[in-house]
C-alpha cells in the first residue's frame, strides 16, 4: 500500500523519513537527516528556513535515487510557534526569527502592560510566555513595523514550508493552537484581543483541520526534482501532536511525555483547562490531531545536556554519548538538583557554568565532573516531572497510574529509569520516532488508508517495540525529591 514522506524538523535536527504500510504494519525508514539551529546575527537568532527547504529537497532527491518513486503523499511538523511572512507577490520577508530571540523577552514586558496574563490565558488557553507568536509579533509590530507592514500572509512554520511545495497559504489547526493567538471558545482567530495589541488580524489567513489535503507538489518543484507530482497534506504541524498520535496508550488514566530538546508533559482532555491554578503552575492546552486538547507543560528537556556537549567539545574534550551514560553510573546519586527550568538555563553562553554557579548560589556544592554535572541535569529533569504529575492530578481530579513516552530522548535509558523511580510509577517507552510515526499515521489517515487514531495506535503497537521501565530505590527518591522541591 501507500508511501508517504515524514518531514520531522526538531529545533537541533530535521529528517526525512519514508513511511510504508502494507495494511498490517508500518515500516519507517531514515532517508536523510541534517542539523538545524538557529544562526545568530548580529544581536538576533533566526532559523536558516531556506537552507532547510534545501535540504528537504536534498532529502526528496535521495529518496527518489533510493528507488521511491511511488510516493503518495509528503507532511512537515515542527515545533511550534514560529512563523514566516510573506509578501503580496508571496516571497519570504526575511528569515524567520527563533522563538529564542531574547528581544522577546522584553516585548512580553510591555505586552502584559496592556494585558493581563490571566486574559491572556482565559482567553487562548495557552500559557503567556516570551516566545509565544503573539508575543513575537507585539514585539515586531512594536520595534520593527515595517515588517508587518510589507506582509500579506503570515504562515507557522511547517504550513510555511508546505507552501514553499505546493503554493497553498493555510495555517493547521495544532500549529495555530500554541500561538496563543486562537480563541478556543469561538475556533477562530482572537480578533478581538488582537485588535487591543494593535496585531494586524488580515495576515493570519484560514486555519485548517489536521490531515487537510491542500494539493499537488508544485510543477516546478516536479521538474526540479524530477518526480511525479505528490500531494501535500496539512497534517497535525505542531511535532508534540504527532508525537502523541504515536504513542499506543491503551490505557485512560495515562500521562504522556514527547521527550526531546523540551520534554512535553501532560494528558488528553476534550476541553482546554484554564483554571487559576493551571495558570499559576504554568500549563498550556494545545490542540490533538483529532481537534481535541493535550493539558501539558513544557519543560526543559536534553537541551541541557547538548549544550554540556557543545561546551566540553568547544573545549577540546568532548565525550561520546555512550561514555556519557559510564560517567553518570560512575557519578554517586542524588548530590546535586537545579530547577531546568529556571531562566538561567534559556540559552547561556556556558551551560556547565550556568549549571555550577545554580548550585553555588543554591547553597549547594556544586558538581564538578562531567559524570556528576550529567548526573546532577538527569535527576533534576526526572524530579521535575514528577512535580509536574502531581499538579496534573490536581487540576484533573485524577490518579495517573502509568506514562508512556515517544521521542528521540527515550534513547537516554538512565533518564527513562530515573523517570520511573522519580514518579514511582511505570513507563513504557517508545516509539523513538514518535512524531515522524504520527506524521506519516495523518497522512494515511487523511488519505483514506487508515481510518482514524484509535486504528493508528493499534498499528502502531503491532509495528514497533515498546521498552518497559519499573520503578525502584523508592526510599532514596523520596528524601531527594523533598530536598529537590525547595529549589521550584
């Protein structure tokens, strides 16, 4: 039966995976992957979205050398957020910026002047934060006008990128919700709490259902490439929603964690939760491939750990991840916590500094060997997501008995452990390419090849490996947890 590319782009790598199904099992196979980051210019961070767009055409090339010349369809997820503007002749204003750009930060200062967090969230159901979409367009309509002044059409990142192959302007429904520019009560833009931010609502276009087929490959994109043309398919964008899509949950009362550069933490829930508390202990709603609502909190997640990497390799004595994990074991347990949350960890210039100078000024000795400052992110990332648990029982009025987790960061088994003895509960881990899995899993469905996610996840069961972790050294975690939770 049907082929399909996976477009899966992460904020540190993008890869092209072909999906296969024979009506029984899913086989997924890596075409091509490349890094991606942003690049720093000056005193802002942007993503190279041209030079991505070249290598998923690299990616198609390959594909096709490969002998895949029989592909139906082609969907792109990303992380959410950010955006690309375009002009009345539909070309690229400028490279994107990264939600990492710190000029946000104050332009979220000067927001909350004019609105309070509490609308802000009542309204959207997502949490304020510097990096949401309407934060960044207040800030650019505030510092740099002329931006929004010159743009017709403002697309989120993969409906950008779908437009770049097809020329279709649409923006999909799970990429839209983490904007915090949609009013989930009237399941449109909030065109009147934009018009209070003097937000231009002309440029936001229609908002799409997941797994909306927008049309052909563009001619010139066939020619270019030499293939036939291929429908390209607004699939759930936003990677946490595929993620989930992926993830074999049979049973109700389970949270679910997409664990990568952040780690996702939450549950499905059919309507978006906007208590004073969820707001408080910083929850988010995000939309669900069926048009339903993840509860979740974004946390920290293996950013901490590639930016350990990236500053011992700077230094001429980087580590392998495999001579990681001896390390950490070699490390003496539960020595050393940070809250990996805290702003400090955002985007230093020296994450092992930043990771010292936390404890130090914590009242902590401070980990000093890679093995233990590894040791030390691990233990408070696990920590951390049991707090999480706990207030997600809280606002729900229920008793999570199990998590599963899917994403590239499952491959870290020391943390799929650590996680199991932190929460006391069971994790079952996988897939690891969950988000590519619900990416490919959209398109089927949007096809007609698979009927809906329930049938997904039973295919999903059937075709991948799920790794079981149980807890254990409950009595040690315990006394550590306490000491962990002075630092929230």
């Amino acid at each position: 039966m049907g082929k399909v590319w996976a477009f899966d782009l992460g904020a540190s790598n993008g890869r092209l995976m072909l999906g296969s199904f024979n009506g029984e099992k899913i086989n997924l196979e890596e075409i091509h992957r490349f890094p991606n980051s942003p690049v720093h210019i000056n005193t802002h961070y942007y993503w190279d979205i041209l030079r991505i767009f070249q290598e998923m055409k690299n990616g198609i090339t390959k594909s096709v050398k490969m002998g895949h010349k029989d592909v139906m369809s082609m969907g792109v997820d990303t992380w959410g957020v950010d955006f690309g503007l375009l002009s009345p002749t539909g070309e690229l204003i400028g490279n994107p910026y990264s939600y990492r750009d710190e000029h946000f930060q104050d332009g979220m200062e000067e927001m909350l002047e004019e609105i309070s967090k509490s609308e802000l969230f009542s309204r959207t159901g997502v949490e304020p934060a510097p990096i949401n979409t309407i934060c960044q367009l207040y800030t650019i309509q505030k510092k740099k006008p002329d931006l929004l002044k010159g743009a017709i059409s403002l697309l989120f990142t993969p409906n950008l990128i779908s437009y770049f192959f097809s020329g279709v302007k649409k923006n999909e429904f799970t990429i839209t919700s983490t904007s915090q520019l949609y009013s989930y009560k009237q399941k449109k833009w909030d065109t009147e709490m934009l018009d209070k931010l003097n937000i231009p609502v002309d440029i936001l276009g229609d908002i799409t259902p997941s797994g909306t087929i927008l049309g052909p490959t563009l001619e010139e994109i066939n020619k270019e490439l030499q293939i036939d043309p291929v429908q390209v398919i607004n699939i759930a964008g936003h990677d946490t929603a595929c993620a989930l899509a992926a993830l074999p949950i049979n049973k109700k009362n389970t949270a679910f964690m997409s664990c990568g550069t952040w780690v996702l933490v939450g549950i499905q829930v059919e309507q978006p939760v906007v208590s004073e508390d969820a707001l408080a202990w910083g929850f988010t709603n995000e939309g669900t491939l069926e048009g339903h609502y993840r509860l979740q909190k974004n946390n920290m997640g293996l950013w901490l750990i590639q930016q350990c990497h990236k500053v011992w390799e700077r230094e001429g004595h980087g580590i392998s991840y495999e001579e990681q994990n001896l390390l950490v074991n070699e490390a003496k347990p539960l020595q050393h916590f940070i809250n990996p949350d805290d702003q400090t960890f955002f985007n230093p210039k020296n994450m092992v500094t930043a990771i010292q100078d936390y404890c130090i000024n914590s009242g902590q000795t401070p980990p000093e060997t890679k093995g233990e400052i590894l040791r030390c992110i691990l233990e408070s990332l696990a920590f951390k997501y049991q707090w999480v648990l706990e207030k997600l029982e809280n606002l729900t009025n229920t008793s999570l008995e199990e998590i599963h987790m899917g994403g590239g960061g499952i491959q870290n088994h020391l943390l799929c452990q650590f996680i199991a003895n932190a929460t006391d509960r069971t994790v079952h881990a996988g897939p690891i390419e969950a988000s590519a899995i619900g990416n490919a899993l959209s398109q089927w469905i949007a096809l007609g090849e698979i009927k809906d996610i329930q049938e997904a996840r039973q295919i999903v069961q059937r075709s991948f490996v799920t790794k079981t972790y149980y807890p254990q050294n409950q009595i040690n975690f315990s006394e550590a947890y306490n000491r962990f939770l002075k630092l929230i």
